[in-house]
C-alpha cells in the first residue's frame, strides 16, 4: 500500500511538472462552451473573458465582450471592423518609384468580408489569410500560412458580443465547418 502511495504521489507530481512546463495548471484549464465550440479560458486572458480552442486542425481564440447596451456592443464591433478594413485599402507610398505609387493587396489575397443574420445571433466576418506568425494581412502567396478569420458574433439572446480569431491550415475546410457550426445556444 505505501508502494503505491509513493507511485501515486509520483505521477501527480509529474504531471504538475509537466503542465507547469508548458504555462498551464489544471486549475487554469476551465472548460466552457462559446459559439458552438468547447474552449479553455487562456491564462494570459483578461478577467478571464479570453478563451481558446486547439485541435489538430485549428487554433481558435475569443474575447467576450458585455456592455449596458446593445448598441455599444455594435458601435465597438463596427469600430474595428473599420480599422481592419482599413488596413487592405491602397496606400499611397510616401516616396513613390518609377513604377510604385500605391501599395495595395492583390485583389484574389484580401478578405472576404461577410455577414450572417439569423434569429440567434449577427455574424460580422472576414475570411482572410495570416502569415506563419499568425498575423493578418499576408498578401503574397510565399508568406501565406494560414486561413485567417477574423470578426464579431453577437448573440442576440444574450447581449453578448465575441471577438474572434479562427486558424487553421491554407488546404484546410476547418474555417467553413467553423462557419457554419457558429451558435449561441448552450
């Protein structure tokens, strides 16, 4: 019995070394269900509103966002959406060259920008591409690693508002599954 105890001591042990190893605790690793998706509540979150989701063939992060009001929530989503839009507009280059005057993102690599309306939530998205440090905007095809969705769900039932940020491989129909599987029921 005291072998056995010690054995057991030993594996909890191991596994506390191994999940400090990597940043997380079993306490950090609480489990909620958001948009129709089981995620973790990240450890570096915000007042524990960030949340993620990693699978093989996805790495989805989301913020819950709650305001006093509706439209607060819509006039932050569309806020920022401007400011994301705003970063594939052409821009003139401050010191043009013979043959460059603009700098713009090839019309086939910007973001597709979309919108689902239904009874149970508002869906404001863009289907873009991300580099290989998961950052948006990659609009060149060497430097494209990932299927990159970016955007706002607004559950309706709930007043609540979700950023997010939804990853996964360039030859991969994770991103369209994710689409629609969206929900706000629990």
């Amino acid at each position: 019995m005291k072998s056995l105890l010690h054995v057991s001591r030993f594996w909890i042990l191991l596994l506390t070394l191994l999940s400090s190893a990597y940043g997380k605790s079993f306490e950090d690793d609480v489990a909620e269900h958001h948009l129709g998706q089981h995620f973790l509540r990240s450890p570096k979150g915000q007042s524990g509103r960030v949340f993620e989701h990693d699978s093989l063939e996805s790495n989805i992060r989301i913020k819950l966002i709650r305001a006093s009001s509706e439209d607060a929530l819509h006039a932050y989503a569309d806020d920022r959406i401007a400011m994301y839009r705003s970063v594939f507009e052409s821009k003139r280059v401050d010191y043009p060259g013979q043959y460059s005057r603009v700098i713009e993102c090839p019309e086939k690599y910007q973001p597709k920008f979309m919108v689902i309306d239904n009874e149970e939530f508002i869906a404001k998205v863009f289907l873009g591409f991300a580099n290989k440090n998961k950052v948006s905007g990659a609009c060149v095809a060497d430097l494209i690693s990932y299927r990159h969705i970016y955007g706002f769900v607004y559950c309706k039932a709930k007043v609540t508002l979700y950023e997010l940020d939804h990853f996964s491989a360039t030859n991969s129909s994770a991103s369209d599954r994710f689409i629609k599987s969206l929900t706000c029921l629990p």
